[in-house]
C-alpha cells in the first residue's frame, strides 16, 4: 500500500506492478503550494549576500518556480537534496551544483558547510513541515540559515476502511503516518517501510512494530515492497 500522492506514486506503483505485485493506494498527504510568509521575505531581504539556495524536495523546486516573487539565485550555489529533486530542479531550468546523496538534508548540511563562504547565508527552500536536518547541520557548522515556504502539507479525506490484507505499507512522512493510523488503527499492526529515520521514529511512537527502513532510493522501496508481498504469501 502506497500512502503518497498519487503523483509522487507513479513511477514506485508502475514498478510494482510490472513485478506483478497488487497495489493500493490511499493517499495521505496533499501538496498545497503557497507564497512564502511575509516575515520571511523580509528576512530574505535583508540578507547580505546568499551563498547557496538549498531545495528539500521535488516539491521545494515546484513550489520555487510557481512563486512569480522567487529571486534569480545569481551566483549562489544551488544544492538539492537528492538526484530526484535534482532532476526536478533541471526540468525547470534551473542547474543544481550539489547534490546530497543520500538524499538526507544532514548529508547536504555537510556538502554546503564546505563550500559555502563563511558569512554567506543559506536559503531552505521546503515545506511548511520540515525533518529539520538540513537546517540543524548548517547551523552546527556554523552557517547562518533561513526558511521560505512555498508548500503546504494538508491533510487529505483518509477514509476509515474495514481491515483488508495488507503485505506492506510505504510510508514517506510522519504527518502521513499519523493520519493513516489515526483513520485506521488497525493498520498499526502491519508492516512498514519507511522512508528514513524521521518517518521510522514518528511510526515507533505511534505503536508500529514491523518497520523496515530499507534506504533512500526508489530501488530500494521497490525491492523491500516486493519482498514483503513474497513474504505474505501463503
């Protein structure tokens, strides 16, 4: 079962289904995307020189460039938090020149603390529910970091179903894992693959006890999802 938009599922779904494995999907989260907040366009206006506009996701960069207010990054550095927003960043004409892998906003905190001035800032570019990675490890080292918003995460109609048979549930986020749950709490029950920690620890304190974190790679859901279904068989 897949718990993303049905969008962001696509290419994960087509995969499955091409090694025969049945798939549901029941979204959890719907994009919004929005300007960012006055406060923090003031802030942007008051930077000296930014060194480096960071992306979190596919959704950062759509957000960016649906903005009619966002700024030509100049000759700041363009960084993206894994080849798939690094992708999304290309097709909207704009070239990252780092490129976190894993994607794992700590793994780019670390790529930028080496390359970004010092006394430069650091724009994040996200949602309006951050892992905090990024921000946490630019600020560690030492780099002044601010926020602009340009989407929202809401919350979906979840339907509350009746227990059906479920191999495996791919959850990417932990707002997703709470409305999933809080829709069906039977469901706490089934097995899980997670995205990353953050998603694994918000499921661990829901009540999950089958979690699998396979790694950050489309591949490796592919694999850990397929592998589940084997397994659920009788």
């Amino acid at each position: 079962m897949l718990t993303r938009e049905a969008a962001d599922n696509e290419a994960l779904a087509d995969a499955l289904e091409r090694r025969a494995v049945p798939v549901r999907q029941i979204p959890c989260v719907a994009t919004r995307y929005r300007d960012p907040d006055p406060a923090e366009l003031l802030e942007l206006g008051a930077i000296p020189e930014i060194g480096a506009v960071a992306f979190t996701s596919r959704h950062a960069a759509r957000g960016w460039a649906r903005w009619e207010g966002s700024p030509d990054p100049g000759e700041a550095i363009v960084a993206a938090v894994g080849r798939a927003t690094a992708a999304e960043l290309e097709s909207l004409g704009l070239l990252p020149t780092l490129i976190a892998d894993p994607p794992r906003g700590a793994a780019l905190a670390a790529l930028l603390a080496d390359r970004v001035e010092r006394g430069a800032v650091v724009v994040s570019v996200g949602g309006e529910k951050r892992a905090g990675g990024l921000e946490k490890g630019l600020r560690d080292a030492f780099i002044e970091v601010r926020s602009l918003t340009v989407y929202a995460n809401d919350a979906p109609d979840v339907p509350s179903l009746e227990p059906f048979p479920v191999a495996a549930v791919f959850v990417a986020s932990p707002s997703a894992a709470g409305r999933l749950v809080a829709a069906m709490p039977w469901m706490i029950e089934c097995a899980f693959v997670s995205i990353g920690p953050t998603t694994t620890a918000a499921l661990e304190d829901l009540g999950a006890k089958r979690i699998e974190e396979p790694g950050p790679d489309p591949e490796h859901w592919l694999s850990a999802l397929a592998a589940a279904t084997v397994e659920k068989e009788p």
